[in-house]
C-alpha cells in the first residue's frame, strides 16, 4: 500500500468517475485504475462498484477512504513540520469564500496578505455555504471564509467579527423618513430577498420574521430571483421596496447611496464571519497567517463589538 495508491484512491471518491480523478492526478486513466486493482487486490477487498455510473464506493470501501483521508492528512503534516521549521510561508491556499463575503471582505486583506507572503499562492473560489464545507471535507479547499456556526463535526470554526444588518431603503418607502428601524418594521411585502440556498436570505427572513408575520413568498406585479446583493440594491433603487445588506458592504458604497441604509436599533441583529477548515486540516501556519490578515483589515468598530443578536439560521 503506498500514499500515491490512497491519493488515486481518494480522487475516485471526489469526482466519481476514474477518467477525470486520473486528469486531476496528472496520470492515464489505464495507470490510476491499476494501482487502484493492485491496492484492491492487497487488501482483498473491492474499493468501488464500477457496475453503477458515476461509480460509487462500495461499503467497506467508504470506510477505507475515511481511513485513507486521515492517512494523507498526517502525512502532509511532516511538509508543515519543515515549513514551520524554516519559518518560511509558502505554497498554494485554496479559499472558498460565499458570495454575501466575497465581493467586499477580500478586497480588503488580499494585497496586503499577497505583499506579505509573495511565496504563497492564493485562489479563491466564490462558492455557497454547503459547496464550501462539502469541498473542504474532500480536500478541494484548505479554508472557508463565511457564516457560522455550521453545526458540522466534522467542522471547525475559528470566529472572527460579528457583522452588523443593515436595511436598504427605496427613498420614497415610508421607513425612509426614520433615522433607524426595527425588524418588526421591515413590511414582508416589500421585501427583496436572495435566490434558495443562500444562507443571507435565510438569515433575512429570520430577522423579518421575529413577530411571527412572515408566513410565505410576498406576491407582487414584479417578481425578480438574483443571486447577487448588488442586483437587490439596483432594484430598489430604481424600483420599490428594501432588502437588507452586511455592513461590510456599505462601507464602500458613495455617500448619494449610503443616504439609503438605515441601522437597526439595539439589539442590532448580527451574524458571526469566520473561517473553518475540516477538522484534520493542513496548513497551520499559513491559515493562522490568513486570519491574522484579515483580522488587521477589518475596521476597528466591527471588531470590537461583541457577540449579542447573532442570527442563528436553521439549515
């Protein structure tokens, strides 16, 4: 058994299909399926159902794989041991990052992180909350940048800020005459949400729905699906209604828009960011590295508020 024959192994499990884990692997196909009949033929055991398509493990072999997985992850540790040893900051970060983060957190700490570290390679994928932990549980990724807490063992958390919702608000909405709101204000049928699946919408109808009144999908004459925060803010713009923001994301926003977000009075509902990483993860220093960074870049007012309203959204 050798770790080259656990690598083959654990590529067949992520993609499925022995043509594209031997692409990924930089062998031929006819290469990886050997070493893979070989370690099968060690152990006695068939690893894969290759009857069904896309093949599957079958139940022992889910077991070696687990198995496999923690093998691989110790191994990697002795680079981590020199690394550390040479004190020196180098290789590849694969972070995924969810798209309510993504446009306004990584413009903040990637060049600074990037000067810092030139030996360090970075790249980043803008992925949903379950992509994320789904490929850092695969080892597509080393770190998750997003929304906790995940309730995931397999999970862990390393909580950085609390960040603050903020409502945007048509000028010509009536909550656009308050300095401020409350989510028992927020009217359900002017709502702008974002598309199933992202954990912000979630976490908005959560808020709007404290006092009990929000039972379904608003209907109106126009009905719009997006995916991105800054589609939202365009329709309310030119349109009717409000969606709620982060508060990272106003900080970049000119002072015509800024005229349009209203705080919410205390307790101000917040959201916990952090970045996880599987449990056996690798690359110590250079998440600890990354944190440190991001940690530095946010400003100080989010950092200092501590934990009080978080949203806790049930999956």
């Amino acid at each position: 058994m050798t770790l080259v024959q656990l690598e083959y192994l654990l590529a067949v499990d992520t993609y499925r299909h022995f043509a594209t884990a031997a692409e990924h692997c930089f062998v031929t196909q006819p290469t990886l399926s050997m070493q893979l009949q070989k370690l099968e033929e060690e152990l006695g055991v068939l690893l894969f159902d290759r009857s069904r398509v896309p093949v599957r493990p079958t139940e022992v072999g889910k077991e070696i794989i687990a198995q496999a997985r923690v093998a691989l992850a110790e191994a990697k540790k002795i680079k981590e041991i020199v690394q550390h040893q040479q004190q020196e900051l180098s290789g590849e970060l694969r972070i995924g990052v969810i798209p309510t983060l993504a446009p306004y957190m990584i413009p903040l700490f990637i060049t600074s992180f990037m000067e810092k570290y030139p030996q360090v390679s970075i790249s980043v994928q803008e992925l949903l909350t379950d992509q994320i932990t789904e490929k850092l549980k695969h080892e597509q990724l080393d770190v998750g940048l997003l929304v906790t807490p995940l309730e995931d063992k397999s999970i862990r958390e390393l909580p950085l800020f609390y960040e603050a919702f903020v409502a945007y608000v048509n000028p010509k909405h009536p909550l656009a005459a308050q300095p401020s709101v409350a989510a028992d204000e927020l009217p359900p049928e002017d709502l702008w949400v974002l598309n199933e699946g992202h954990c912000f919408r979630n976490q908005v109808l959560h808020i709007c729905n404290r006092g009990g009144r929000l039972s379904g999908e608003s209907q109106t004459q126009f009905d719009y699906k997006s995916g991105s925060l800054e589609t939202l803010k365009r329709i309310v713009e030119t349109q009717h209604g409000l969606t709620l923001l982060p508060e990272l994301s106003v900080l970049s926003m000119p002072e015509e828009k800024r005229r349009l977000v209203r705080t919410f009075r205390e307790p101000q509902p917040l959201r916990e960011v952090s970045l996880v990483v599987h449990r056996s993860f690798l690359k110590k220093k250079l998440i600890e590295a990354l944190q440190e960074e991001i940690v530095a870049a946010v400003p100080a007012p989010i950092m200092q508020r501590q934990k009080e309203a978080v949203v806790r959204v049930k999956r």
